[in-house]
C-alpha cells in the first residue's frame, strides 16, 4: 500500500519507480494476499493534485547543502505569487505529507524562513560555505508547522479552546494549524487564513468550546456571524 501510494506522492518520477517496484512485488505476492491489497486499494479514493510533486535533484541537491553547509541562491515565488531573488543558509528540509519546506536562515533579512520547495528555482553554483546557526527552535516541525499554517496568512488567530490538545490536533493537519497544550482539558490553537470567515466556520465545526483572542476583525465577525445565525433560527411558536 505504500508503494502503491508513493506512485501519486510529492516527488516528482518517483511514479515510476514505484509502479516498477509494484510489478515485481506484486509477481511474488501470493494470491490471498494480492487479493487484499486490490480490495483495499480498490476501496480508496487519494485526493490527487493535492500537492505540487517536487524534482528529487532538487531535493537532493538541498540536501547536500545543508549537510555540507553551503549557502543556497534561488529565485521564490511567495504565497501572494510575488517573485524574489534569495540567499539562503539552508538547514533542514522538513516534509508535511503534503509538501516540502526548507528551514532556513535569509541572509538579506538576517532572519530565519521557511520556504516551499515547489515554489522555489535554484541557481548555480551555491552560495558560500556558512558556521551553522543554532535552529530557531528544538523541534523543527512544531516551527516549521507554526511558519506555515499562520504567518503567510493576512490573518493570524489565536484561540483558546477547552478540549485537549490531542482532539483539536486530531481535527488538523499541521498545515492548517498548530495547538499548544495548556493543562490536560485546555490548549491554545493558532491558525491563519486570507478570509475571517474561513476561520470562524472552521474553528465552529470543530465542535468544542472555545475563546477568540485575536485579531480584533475576527472577534467582531464572529460576533456578527453569530447574530446572523440567530436570527435564521424560527421564532418561538404562536399560540
């Protein structure tokens, strides 16, 4: 099942190669066993052209610059479809499920950034060696989450939600939001959007109780999303 989903996965050729790999497995596979995997197969739906696939040379090629500790030259694509020229220390390539982030220090901005592989073309030859910098955090994930489920986003909310961290994380995945435990009933979620009310309807389906802290636009449309959801209810029955 794992090959069989790598063959749609965020690299780019490795298709290929696991259809390949699918043939020869699948030759040896004795039939009571093939035939489960056909009937699990058969019973899913992938959610394709989820993700832009990634070139393994590229992949490759950062890699290496992060293990040798040379600096990287590409040319980016922000979120709002803005093209800039970068340097960069490359430090972790990090992987969500769904796409691929670099975890870097901007040597112009003097600041560290996560970059979208898929949006970014690198430029030859690399940069100059660099003396590693201490990361921006000890779990590069939980950063890497934080970077690119709120701060791309014209808004930035932050909740307080009274349920614990496990079932509001179990309702994410990491690109969308990032929860921070404050005791065994209670977390802080931190998420963002171009639209209040993706937010507000989002947050709302998860079905827990919760505070809305910031920003201050989104607690205002919350408190005219709710009046308008009042009044749709029927009025109490006349006699």
């Amino acid at each position: 099942m794992g090959l069989r989903t790598a063959a749609g996965g965020t690299v780019a050729g490795i298709e290929e190669t696991s259809v390949r790999a699918l043939a020869k497995l699948e030759q040896v596979l004795p039939s009571r066993l093939r035939h489960r995997v056909h009937a699990l197969q058969s019973m899913t739906v992938p959610m394709t052209g989820a993700a832009a696939p990634v070139d393994p040379e590229v992949l490759t090629a950062i890699a290496a610059a992060c293990r040798d500790h040379e600096g990287l030259r590409f040319d980016y694509r922000s979120h709002e479809g803005r093209e800039s020229r970068r340097s960069a220390e490359p430090h972790r390539l990090v992987h969500s499920g769904r796409r691929w982030y670099l975890v870097a220090w901007d040597v112009d901005k003097e600041d560290w950034r996560t970059y979208r592989v898929d949006r970014l073309r690198l430029r030859t030859p690399n940069g100059p060696r660099f003396v590693p910098r201490d990361p921006p955090d000890e779990d590069l994930a939980a950063y890497a989450s934080r970077a690119i489920s709120s701060a791309p986003y014209r808004y930035r909310a932050r909740f307080t939600v009274h349920a614990p961290a496990e079932v509001v994380t179990g309702h994410m995945p990491p690109t969308v939001g990032t929860v921070e435990p404050v005791d065994a009933e209670t977390c802080v979620l931190l998420c963002g959007a171009d639209d209040l009310d993706e937010i507000v309807v989002w947050v709302a389906l998860m079905d827990v109780g919760f505070e809305v802290h910031d920003p201050p636009e989104l607690i205002e449309r919350i408190g005219a999303m709710a009046d308008r959801l009042r009044k749709a209810l029927p009025g109490p029955p006349r006699g």
